[in-house]
C-alpha cells in the first residue's frame, strides 16, 4: 500500500510553504511555522513536494532539521507565542492552550 495520499490541508500548506520560501531572514514566527510543516509532513505518505521545498528552504535558511528543533525548542522554552496575525489555519500545529489555568 504505497500509493501517495492527499493531506486535506495541503492547500494551505501549500501557500504557506511559499511565503515562507521567499523570506531570506526568517524570525521565530517564521522557524517556527517550518518546524510544524516538518512535523505535519514527516511521516506523511505523499505531498513530496512539500518535503523537497522544506529541504531547499532549510538550505535557504543554512539550518537542518536538528538546528531548526533546537531553535524551535530554544523559542518555546523562553516562552515563545505566536503572534497574532499568525494563520487562522493552524490546525494541529501543536499551538495548544489546554495546558492554561482556568480562572
């Protein structure tokens, strides 16, 4: 069963992968959003096309998947938000609020 699958969110993706790869000095909000395509994607049956960018966009970037995690995992230690003009479509992004006091 190797036949190529569609994500459902590959459209946005999609968009958000291209304006990510014109962005030459990428700010956390902009690491960050590539580390959860990566996660997204990695193990993900398809969208090779997707996979390839986000390679060329960490050579873009001169990072790899271990700098980018270390990077990432740096920005949320210290308390990292994504800020609010942030995409409405982050769905599964991981940008979780469940660990919030309830007042």
């Amino acid at each position: 069963m190797n036949e190529a699958q569609n994500h459902p969110l590959y459209t946005i993706d999609r968009e958000n992968l291209d304006r990510l790869c014109a962005i030459d000095s990428p700010t956390s909000n902009h690491f960050v959003e590539l580390a959860r395509l990566i996660i997204r994607y990695k193990d993900f049956g398809g969208a090779e096309d997707l996979n390839s960018d986000m390679e060329k966009l960490l050579n873009k970037w001169s990072i790899n998947r271990d700098k980018l995690e270390a990077i990432t995992r740096k920005l949320w230690s210290e308390g990292f938000r994504p800020t609010t003009h942030s995409s409405s479509d982050n769905v599964g992004s991981g940008f979780d609020t469940s660990d919030s006091t309830q007042a």
